[in-house]
C-alpha cells in the first residue's frame, strides 16, 4: 500500500471518531470525514453492495480526489470501509476521479475511474490530462494496474478533447465490457464515447455514443448507460447548462436521455428530462439489484450551492437516497427504495382533514420522516389557490413546499433554512395538470429533504441545515382543501 492511502487510512478512523452520530443523517451516506462528491463504483460485489465516493479526507472542501468506501446490505444501513484509492502514481498524481465497478469473470472487483495528471503546455498553463486507469481488488483493498492508463488520449476520434475526458461507466453486455465516457470536444460540446473489451483490461474504442450538439450545457459528466423496461436510457450531468422554463436551470443540471438502441447498436435519442428537479443533485449512478431493480444514488449537492453547508460539521457532501428507477410512458419515474419500509416506526394517520389557514397535526413532527400527503379540493371546483407544508420548523427556521393547482407547479423553498449564502435557495418544477389532486411523499432525514411527487413522475430534492431541533410540521391553505397524512416515522434498526 502506498504511504498516501496508508495515511488517508489512519487519518479517518482518528477523525470519524470525533463525528457525533446525530451530526450525520440517519441514512443518508456521508463521507467517513472531510469533503465528498460524486458516488462511484456503486456495484453489487459478493452479495453486498458497494459503494466508493469522490473523497478529499483532510478537509470539507474538494481537494487531490481519493475513492472512499463503504459497503451496505440493503442500501439504507452503510459500513465505512477502508479509503480504496488515493492519487499515489505519477498518472493519477492529481486526482482519482469519478469511476464506476464490476465483477470480473473471475470474481475480483473490477475499479475503473479517471486519473488525473496536471500538465504545462509550451504556453506555461496548466491542463489537466485525463485518462481511464483500472484498479482490482476483494472489496477491501485494491491494486492499480501496473500498465495504466488502459485508453488514452490516443484512442480518441477525431475533434474530442483530451483535457476533459472522464468518467467512466463500466457494465457487462453480451459477454463483453462496455464502458462509456464523459468528453468535450475541441470545440466545447458534450459528447458521450463508448469503449468495449473482452477482459475488462485491454480496451477499444468502439463508437460515440450520442452528442450533445450543443443542446444542453457544455461538458458532459458522469455517464451512466443502461436498459430499463424495454428502453435504452442515458444519464449525465451537464455542465454549464442555459435554463429551459421549469425543466432545467442554469449551472450543472442532470440529464436523462430515453431513447431505444437500433440494429447498429447505435442509440436513438427520444425523450429528454431532467432527472431531479430540486436544488441538490448531481452524478447519479445506477445498479441493478439481485432481484432486478435499478436503483440511482446521486450525490445530494451542487457545484453551485456548496455554500450551503455547517461551517461546525466535519463532513461536507451526501448522497441522495437510493431510488428505484422505471420507465413509464417515456418518462423516469423515481420511489424510494423499498427497502425504507424496514425502517419505519410509529405510523400516524389522518384521512379528509379540511385545511384551511394553518393546521398542526398532533403528532406529525420530526426530522427522520417518510410522509405522504394527499391533497384534493373540496367538492367539484378547484376550492384552494395555495397549498403549503411547512417543515422543519421550530418558528423562526423552516423550509416548505408549495402547490400551486391552477399553475401545476410545485416549489421548494429552503430559504428560511437557517442559510446564510446569496445561493439558490427555491425551485420551481412542473407537475401534471389533476384538477387540485396531488400527491407528495415528503422524505426527511435530518440534512435534506427529498420530495416524490405523483408517486415519483418528478423528484426534488435539496439540502437543509437548519439546527436538528427544528422539528415541526403544519399545513396550509389559501382557501380550503382536503387532505390524507400517512407518515412514518424512520429508526435505524
Ligand atoms: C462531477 C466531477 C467529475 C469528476 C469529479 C471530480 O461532479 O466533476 O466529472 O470526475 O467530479 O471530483
């Protein structure tokens, strides 16, 4: 092991020692200490799954990537292990980025992630070079291979960038590896490249994937590429991204192409969206469960709002929680893995209470919750202007979610959070036209909150760091409405 991940290796077990459990979410992963982005190498391995993270222990802010670790056996409950890599080798001496995992054939676990090595050019700037390195291991430690990189710059066709080349996705397809990559071109537009191997070592350059034509942002990061009930669906996280109405916004957005693979194995673009359309949500990635599920993990935070963090807290950056993805009349629809349900506690429920200005429910309270609200008018007509859920609330704090059903738009709105950044604090997000009837299923876990809405037609999800003493919940309405409550409240087992 080098000296590097030797250290990292110490440096956490002494300080995750010093993180008081409740400064942490219940279930929400977190880095073991220090800074975290985007998930990697989310895989199932021997039974288990596995999760790495773009990882900086020595600091909650970003900083030389290493590959934290952990390991868990139902998604929810998570295991730190060992750090898995640091940037120890003159390749990947300026970062480990984001990579991705799988079982090879012959049972080791497969790590293939970007290695960064900052170059000057003839002009004396600095550049970044990015190439695909691959790591193997037992699900603990893991040996970089000694003739890394295995695709370089010089596989790349004709007009792509070798500065921004990263990301790398790695399935098994018909007896082969694939691996799909993030890349810009020369001329500044994202593009996804697909690689293809028989061992998982030796790669070839096989196709481009899909161009972003300059659509939809500029850098395309963090690929993932997948079948999904009879649908071929891409995901990625464009930078730079110009804002379209209520479906994307300026900065680093999520993309979900769905489209179909023709008799080329060429893909064919269909459908676009936005994956999460909330504040906080960025590089997800997907595995396929045992029983045949395909769940997303995304890394619950923005490039653009890190300020929103607690200056007293070790620990920066988490991950959403994990959803099980479909396709449904050509649309992501996201729930909550159904593994939540093995955590539930108390349940309270109310059926056709009438909210009108503002109401408490006795017993509806906390901040570890899974909640799902019904709400409809009253009679034929639409007989509410406004409907509001206030939570974590303790009078002065709180955040909310509006409903608007003659407009169909649905706001979260952290402003009131407890923040102190000029950061984005609200979002906007469309919702389908039910004449007054929605449906929101509200999860919380001490630090975010992520809303389900219509039974997962569209997620938002956002960070909150308001005191964990902020426990209330109440609802609202501008004129009347009525309204069903099941709420359980959530117990680490
Ligand atoms: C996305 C990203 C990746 C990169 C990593 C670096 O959030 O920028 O493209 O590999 O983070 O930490």
């Amino acid at each position: 092991m080098s000296e590097k991940l030797e250290k990292a290796r110490e440096y956490e077990i002494k300080k995750e020692k010093m993180i008081p459990e409740e400064q942490r979410p219940l279930f929400h992963l977190t880095p073991r200490c220090g800074w975290m982005n985007d998930p990697n190498g989310f895989s199932v391995y021997n039974g288990e799954y596995h999760m790495f993270y773009q990882y900086y222990p020595y600091d909650t802010v970003w900083g030389p990537m290493h590959w934290g670790h952990a390991k868990s056996r139902d998604l929810i409950t998570w295991e730190y292990l060992p750090a898995a890599m640091a940037p120890d080798e003159e390749y990947d001496k300026d970062g480990c980025f984001s990579g991705s995992a799988v079982t090879m054939d012959d049972g080791k676990h497969l790590l293939v992630y970007t290695g960064v090595r900052r170059e000057e050019d003839e002009n004396g700037g600095m550049h970044d070079v990015q190439t695909q390195c691959i790591a193997v291991g037992d699900g603990v430690n893991y040996e970089k291979y000694s003739h890394n990189p295995v695709v370089d710059e010089t596989t790349l066709p004709e007009g792509a960038g070798r500065f921004d080349f990263r990301d790398p996705k790695v399935f098994k397809e018909n007896g082969k590896y694939v691996m799909v990559v993030g890349n810009k071109t020369v001329d500044r537009d994202g593009q996804i490249l697909q690689y293809v191997s028989d061992d998982g070592i030796s790669w070839k350059y096989d196709r481009l994937l899909i161009k972003n034509n300059h659509r939809f942002g500029v850098m395309w990061e963090c690929p993932d590429y997948f079948e999904l009930d009879g649908k071929r669906v891409l995901l990625t996280s464009p930078q730079d991204m110009l804002p379209e109405e209520l479906e994307f916004h300026n900065g680093n957005g999520t993309l979900c192409v769905i489209g179909s693979i023709d008799e080329n194995g060429d893909f064919c673009e269909e459908n676009f969206q936005s994956v999460d359309y909330g504040i906080d949500f960025y590089a997800p990635q997907t595995v396929l469960t045992g029983d045949g599920r395909r769940i997303m993990i995304a890394w619950m935070q923005n490039w653009d709002t890190c300020g929103i963090g607690r200056d007293d807290f070790p620990w920066f950056g988490q991950m959403s929680f994990p959803r099980e993805v479909t396709i449904c009349n050509n649309k992501l629809i996201q729930k909550p893995a159904r593994e939540i349900s093995d955590y539930y506690g108390k349940r309270i429920s109310r059926q056709n209470v009438l909210i009108s200005d503002s109401t408490s429910l006795s017993s509806i309270e906390g901040r570890c919750i899974d909640m799902t609200v019904k709400a409809r008018s009253v009679g034929e007509e639409l007989s509410y202007k406004k409907f509001e859920i206030r939570f974590a609330d303790n009078g002065k704090a709180y955040s909310s979610i509006e409903y608007d059903p003659a407009a169909n738009i649905v706001k979260i709105d952290r402003k009131h959070s407890g923040s102190r950044r000029a950061i984005v604090h609200q979002r906007r997000c469309r919702v389908a036209n039910n004449r007054g009837e929605i449906t929101l299923r509200l999860l919380l876990d001490r630090y975010s909150c992520e809303l389900f809405i219509n039974d997962g037609e569209q997620v938002m999800s956002m960070g909150i760091f308001t005191d964990i003493k902020a426990e209330g919940i109440s609802f609202k309405a501008n004129g009347e409405l009525l309204m069903d409550v099941v709420m359980y409240e959530l117990e680490k087992k």
